[in-house]
C-alpha cells in the first residue's frame, strides 16, 4: 500500500470538484419514486421528508447542483441517517446511496473545526489505549460515575481473558470496541469454529479498528490509515472470518474504496463468519433435540442484511440447535447504527421502539443479533440479546 | 405563519427553504413547484385549523401524502399552504365481522393490509407504490392497482370518507354501513385529486383473503400474440385477480434487479393471477394456459407463495427499475380498448421512433390501461420537447381508438391541459361546477385538473403551467 491511496469518495484533483464530491452520475440516478421511504428508520418514525432517502438526495442535489446552502436543515438531514442502507436494496434503480451519503459526511466533516469524533474515534486504533481507558471505565461504572444508559454504553468487564490463537485454517478479525467490551463473543465464536474443525488465528494488537466508525463520520485520512494497519495485521490466504456485522461491511468494501488490487484481493478474503459456517454446515456438531423448545428471533444487523445481504446464513447455522422465528418488520434498523445511538439518542429510540414492537409480537424467548451496536442498543431497552453463535456454543457446550 | 402555530404545536409547521422544496415535487416529472408553510397535522381538528388558518390568509391548500404521485397532483404552485398527512398514520377501528375499517389518511396502503392480515382480510387495491403511497393519495386519484381487474378500483373500496371542506367545516361523506340515502357525495368526492377539500379519514372495505391463488407467468414472441391472448382469457369468461403484460425492454430492465427469472428473450410476458376456491381456481388457470399454448405462449406456474411474491416484486419495481437504463422517465397512463391494445401498442413504439426516443411498455392489460414509459436524460440538450411531444402523441393514439386519458394516476398538472381533448365545454363546466360546489373558494389545490377556462371561478388558476415546472 503507497500512500497515494485516495478513498473513491474523496475524489481528489478532479477538476472541478462539486461542492459536496458526489459522483454527478449517481446523484442522477434517483427517479423520486419514493419506493425506499417505508425502508427507512428516520422515515417510518417521522413522516418527514427531509428524513427519508429520497428526500436526502434531493438534498444533495440543492446543494451541489443548485448552490444551495448548507444550512441547519441540511445539517441535520444528513446527521440523522443511521447509514443503515436499507434503502439500497428496497431501490429498484440501484441507487448506490451509501456511496453518496459517505462522499456527504466527509465533506460536512471537513467543514467542521471541532469534530470530538475525531478523537473519540483516534482512540479506536490503540487497542492498548483503548483497553486501559475501558477498564477505567468499567470501574467508573462499577461507581455509578457513568450515566451509561444515557450514553447508550453496556456493563464493560473489568476483566477479560485473553485469547490464544489455535491454527492458521481462519482468521477471526477481533476489531477495537468489540474487543474491548465484548470479548465474550469473540470466546463463543472461536469455540464454534473450533467445533467445526477450524483452527483460529488471531490478528493480536496489530490490528484494532477497522475504520466503520470514521468513514461513516466522514473522516477519511482516519479510515485510510486503519485500513491499511488492519490489512497488514491479516495477512495470507486464509479467510477473515467477520462476527460483527459492521466491520465485515467495511471489511468487504475495502478493495471498493481503495481501487487497489491488494484491497480487493483482501476483501474478496473477508467473509461474515455466519457464511462461512453455513458453507461447513457439515463440519458442525449436531444438536440434542431438547433445544429446539427455546425460540430465537433473528435481528439481522442492517450491515449484515443490507449491504453485506447475508440474511440467511444467521437462520441456516442458528436453525440447527434452536427454533428461529422471523421479525415482521422487513429487517427495518433497530436505530444503533455504530455511534448513531450516541449521537442522536431521540431518534434512535424511536427507531428502537419499533424494533421493541415486533420483538413483541414474534413471541420469542430471546433475541440473536451479530452486530456488538445492535446487542447494546437492544439490551439497553431491557431486550434479552445475545449474538447468534453465543447461543449456538452454548448448546454445543450444553450437548458436550 | 404566526397563525399556523397557534393551531399546531411549531415543531410541526416548517418554513426552511430546504423543508419546502423538497415538498415542491412528487414522483412526476414537474420541478420547480414551490411550497409555503408546510403543516404536519395529527387530526381532523388540526386539520380544520389549518384549512382556517390558509382561508383567513388567503392562501391556497395542497394535501400531500408520500409524495408518489405520477401526475403531479401534489406539487404545490404559488407558495400555497401544504398539508402533508404522514404523521396522520393510524388505523382507528377495524370491524372485522362488516370487513370495515376507519384508517387515517396517511396510512400506508401495505400496511393496512398487513394490520388486517390476523383477520383474513386486505384492502384489495394494489398500486404498483402500495408498500409506500397513503390511502388518503388513494381515494384522492381513485387508485387503481394490478388486482383492480376484479375487484374494482379505489372507489369500489371506499364506504366513506371524512372530508374536512375550505370553509374548514368537517363531513362525513357516504356511510360505513355500506349505503347512504340521497346522492352518491361519496363517489363525487373519491377521485378529486385535492380540489374539493382534505380527507382526514376513511371508512374502507376489506376484502377477505383468497383460500387459494394460482399464478402464471406467459411468456410469447410476439406482443401480438400476448395482446390477443389476454383478449381471449376475458372473452372466455374468466374473470382473473390480474392480468399485467411487460415488453421486452422492461423485462430485461427487471430482471437485472429482481433476478426472478423472467424470460429476457421474450417479446412480451404475461402475469396471469387466478384467486378463488382452489377447484375453480386449478380449472381456471389450466384454461388460461390452453389459450396461451394456443397462441404460442410459454407458460411458468409460479410453485410456491415465495416464487409469487418473487414475480410480483418484479412487476411492481419496473417504474424503478427503468433508471437502471436512463436516469429520467416519463410514465404515462392511458385506457384503451381491450381489443386495439396490440394496435396502439404497437403505435406508441412508431411514436417513439419518430421522436428518437426509448419506451418500455408495463402495465395492467386486463383493463387495457396502458403504462407507457419514455426514457430520458433530462440533462440531454432539447431533449424536453421531444418527450412531450410523444407523450401528447400517445394520448391523441389512444384517445382515437375510444380511449380516455388516465386510468389512475390521475389528471393532476399532468394531462390538465389534455382535458379538452376528451370533454366538450358542457363537460369542462359541469365538472367545474361540481367541484365549485364542494369548493366555491377555488383554493382547493387549485390549477389542477380542470384546464383555465373551465369555469370563471378558476380565477386564481394560471393560463399554464408555469414556466420551468416543466422539468
């Protein structure tokens, strides 16, 4: 990797930039039709059109074909996009309206003199840094100093256990927050891929944040230089194995960003780990059918559903030890969105309180989400959560 | 605007120049309406506040639902007071017993249907947007829908409506119970596009779920041999759920979204959908498929409700699809004759040719209602008068062979200044003077509709379209 690496959406030195570096040809390719707004979060809980897809891309195009201002309404359309792109596959046009939305927020971040994001999310990458601060924090907690509902933050263990790598057949990408708070997870996962015949190799502190965070802030340089750690850090041939559905999006939307071969040749390695178990099926043990009486409700992670589109392995793997029933919301976000719970709490929890309803009416016992957003956001509203392959190890464990 | 926010909470009145352009376009064509306040109301009441509120001021009123309307119904002119009705989404009563229900007028169609599934019922019209346009759009184009063929359009649907008038009064038109004596105000007022006064809610009639359902995809070589076939299934007696026929360009354009299967190399498809009693059904579907063979046609049955719902996703995305090819479409919508729709068809695709443009043919053949679709790049020097030239050249075809001028989509700005075509002055006055009873202050989203001229009450409509709302 050269440092000339320019991210697709910064479009720099083309000629005559367009105020908001959008592709001129992808802001044309919205017809209005206006199919996308049921799919959309900020729409279904407020009507609005400035809060819709389509009404955000009219949007776009005030501003970088008509000169229009970027004023407080255009601010806090974009602000308000999850970015969960359910949109995306609900546009018969194949609008790429991640795309756009990415090219806005890095404009609108570069405007910005103060952004605490950028240091927030600076953090991310010292996975060390990280881990000393989430210990203070998990002791701050402990103390009640921490208004963690508020901030949308789950109980932090004050202390994990370390993992140790067992071959070299997988990689198990471990990521920043998710390792830090969250490591129980990544403990279930490699146990099932285990089960399954794998031997696990771990990207250790190399690696950290993938960079989901950033891009979605806009803050591009940030992005770059964690994609390029993290590329370095998982080297080889073996598959990269992704259980949060967050960083195998942008895990996978590396070679697009990048246009280099290296990053697509590393994307093409990265696969959700719920792919690839439902792919060795075969090699997972089979379960003791006195399981099958607990019902699970499937919350797919909008970067699992949506833009990785792998909705159906999570039921496939999961089908096998427990009873799986559908939400009847069409896969509509839960309002996490990465750090979207955080920064706008009212909408989010509109958003949840959706979610909540068909949790609701699915009867389930409990629900499966593979996204560490997801889980958090779920849990904080009271929701019993767990990522699909915690449940799924458990049986195992269960059966011996 | 001072006033808007004595009768609504000010969160939900909204002046910024973002919030009113994007209200000054729907899904049609025309740019460059231009919105005044913008009302989010949450009932009749508030509704009522507002029409009061626009009447004292002077300003004229637009009700806006999702803003997925084809003709430009909703586009506001003149800076008028706008009305969306989203936030006006619930379902106040479901009578499952009388398959009635009271639902608000920005209800999203699909999600009636969803909310009366536990009962067994739907609300049967379908429009190809009905997993996002409002019912309260519905009854204000009479909406039709693929599985209107048998069931009947909007209209047909609805037992009555609460319409809040401009003098701000609210009435009950027609009556939940299935009839009401005198005249039929209800049926005057399903169809208005806006110009009679805001429906703040709607009694409709649910339509109970068939026990079974038989669908057929035909596929033929010739548009000919399609466009006789679906003749031959009605002359037959059969009476299908639909009858939807694409050509082969949109097929193509779908099939590379949906990936359903549909067969690129057709000239044209047919989705024939039998509903009924599953031995009527099974008889009737094995006719259709004896006429199709008969005329060359290959026939798929769809196996199971997924591979349905798989052929159904595809023909209800195509107004989407076509961007996939160009970035701007013009949709029509005109009715002919069952028996000339071969004729006309193939008359549209010689209009096309004539204008240097592309088409793609959709649409509900079973009632002969025609979806023709230019496809253009508005970006394109001069390319605007072409398309409207073979957009007025496909309404003058159709309106000759004793076609009308929309099926359901509506009149709105779109075919307003076609209406002489089709109506003498007896009829344009007639019209105007029904909506004058309804509405005598002609703020009712005015310049729709009616052509100037009409009647001497449209004095506040303008000669035309103003310039550059044409996009």
């Amino acid at each position: 990797m050269s440092s000339k690496v320019s991210l697709r959406i910064a479009r720099e030195g083309s000629p005559a930039k367009p105020t908001l570096g959008i592709d001129p040809e992808e802001l044309a390719s919205c017809v209005s039709c206006g199919l996308c707004l049921p799919h959309c979060p900020t729409f279904r809980v407020t009507g609005e059109e400035w809060a819709s897809p389509r009404g955000r891309i009219s949007a776009m195009r005030e501003v970088q074909d008509n000169g229009a201002a970027v004023d407080a309404a255009f601010l806090s359309s974009m602000e308000t996009c999850v970015q969960c792109r359910g949109c995306e596959p609900a546009c018969p046009s194949g609008v790429p309206f991640g795309s756009m939305m990415e090219a806005t927020q890095a404009e609108l971040a570069q405007r910005r003199r103060f952004d605490l994001r950028r240091w927030g999310f600076r953090v991310l990458s010292h996975p060390r840094l990280l881990n000393l601060l989430s210990r203070i924090l998990a002791v701050a907690q402990r103390l009640r100093l921490v208004p963690s509902k508020r901030l949308g933050l789950p109980p932090i263990p004050l202390a994990q256990k370390r993992l140790r790598p067992t071959g070299d057949d997988v990689w198990l990408f471990t990521g920043c927050v998710m390792d830090a708070w969250q490591r129980s997870t990544h403990t279930a996962v490699k146990r099932v891929l285990e089960a399954a015949g794998a031997g696990v190799a771990l990207p250790g502190a190399g690696a950290g944040c993938c960079g989901a965070l950033s891009l979605h802030a806009g803050l591009e340089g940030h992005t770059r230089s964690l994609a390029i750690r993290t590329m370095k850090a998982l080297e080889g041939t073996s598959p990269i194995l992704v259980d949060s559905a967050g960083c195998g999006a942008v895990l996978k939307e590396y070679g697009k960003h990048f246009g280099t071969p290296e990053a697509a040749a590393f994307s093409e390695r990265v696969l959700d780990v719920h792919e690839w178990l439902a792919a060795h099926a075969d090699q997972l043990p089979t379960a003791g059918e006195q399981r099958q009486d607990v019902t699970v409700a499937v919350h797919d992670p909008c970067h699992l559903r949506h833009v990785q589109r792998v909705h159906q392995p999570v039921a496939d793997v999961l089908s096998r030890y427990v009873t799986v029933v559908a939400l009847d919301d069409e896969g509509l976000c839960c309002g996490a969105g990465g750090a979207y719970a955080a920064m706008q709490p009212d909408l989010a929890a509109s958003i949840r309180d959706r979610k909540l309803e068909a949790i609701k009416r699915s009867g389930a016992d409990i629900v499966a989400s593979a996204n560490p957003g997801c889980t958090i956001h779920l849990a904080n509203a009271g929701v019993a959560v767990r990522h699909p392959l915690e449940i799924v190890g458990e049986v195992i464990d269960h059966d011996g | 605007m001072r006033d808007l926010r004595q009768v609504l909470p000010s969160d939900r009145v909204r002046t910024a120049p973002l919030e009113r352009s994007l209200m000054g376009r729907d899904a049609s064509i025309f740019e460059g309406g231009r919105a005044g306040p913008v009302c989010f109301p949450v009932g009749t009441e508030e509704v009522q506040g507002c029409v009061d509120t626009a009447r004292r001021h002077g300003r004229a009123v637009v009700p806006r639902g999702a803003g997925t309307g084809l003709a430009g119904g909703a586009v506001p002119l003149e800076e008028p007071v706008v009305v969306v009705t989203t936030k006006m989404n619930r379902l106040l009563s479901v009578d499952a017993d009388s398959r009635v229900a009271w639902v608000q007028p920005g209800m999203i169609n699909l999600d009636l249907s969803r909310a009366t599934a536990p009962y067994g019922l739907h609300f049967a019209p379908d429009p190809s947007s009905q997993q996002v346009c409002s019912l309260g759009g519905n009854v204000g184009t009479n909406a039709g829908g693929p599985h209107c063929l048998a069931h009947g359009v909007t209209s047909s649907h609805v037992l009555a409506v609460e319409v809040v008038l401009m003098s701000g009064e609210a009435v009950v038109l027609g009556n939940p119970d299935g009839w009401a004596p005198g005249m039929d105000l209800r049926g005057a007022y399903v169809g208005s596009e806006g110009m009679m006064g805001i429906t703040t809610a709607i009694a409709v009639r649910l339509t109970p779920n068939p026990p079974a359902v038989q669908t057929l995809l035909l596929a033929f070589d010739s548009v000919d041999a399609a466009a006789q076939t679906v003749s031959a299934v009605i002359a037959d007696g059969i009476v299908p759920a639909a009858i939807e026929m694409m050509d082969n360009n949109i097929i193509r354009a779908v099939e590379a979204f949906v990936g359903a299967g549909f067969p690129t190399d057709a000239a044209a498809v047919v989705i024939v959908e039998v509903d009924g009693l599953p031995g009527g059904v099974a008889e009737e579907a094995d006719r259709v498929v004896e006429l199709a063979t008969a005329r060359g046609g290959s026939v798929r049955r769809a196996a199971d409700e997924e591979e349905r719902a798989l052929l159904w996703k595809g023909r209800k995305s195509a107004f989407g699809a076509i961007a996939r090819i160009m970035p701007n479409y013009y949709l029509h919508d005109t009715v002919v004759p069952r028996t000339r729709l071969a004729e006309v068809m193939n008359r549209v695709y010689e209009i096309v040719e004539e204008h240097d443009l592309q088409v793609m043919n959709v649409f509900h053949a079973g009632d002969g209602n025609l979806h023709p679709m230019l496809l253009f790049d508005r970006r394109e020097p001069g390319i605007m008068p072409r398309v409207h030239a073979a957009g007025a050249a496909i309404i003058e075809a159709s309106l000759a062979v004793g076609g009308v001028l929309s099926g359901e989509h509506g009149i709105g700005m779109e075919k307003r200044d076609f209406m002489p075509l089709m109506f003498s002055e007896a009829d344009l006055d007639a019209q105007a003077r029904l909506r004058r009873a309804f509405d005598p202050s002609g703020m009712a989203n005015p310049s729709k509709v009616l052509p100037t001229g009409a009647s001497c009450a449209d004095i506040n409509a303008l000669d035309k379209v103003p310039d550059g709302v044409w996009g």
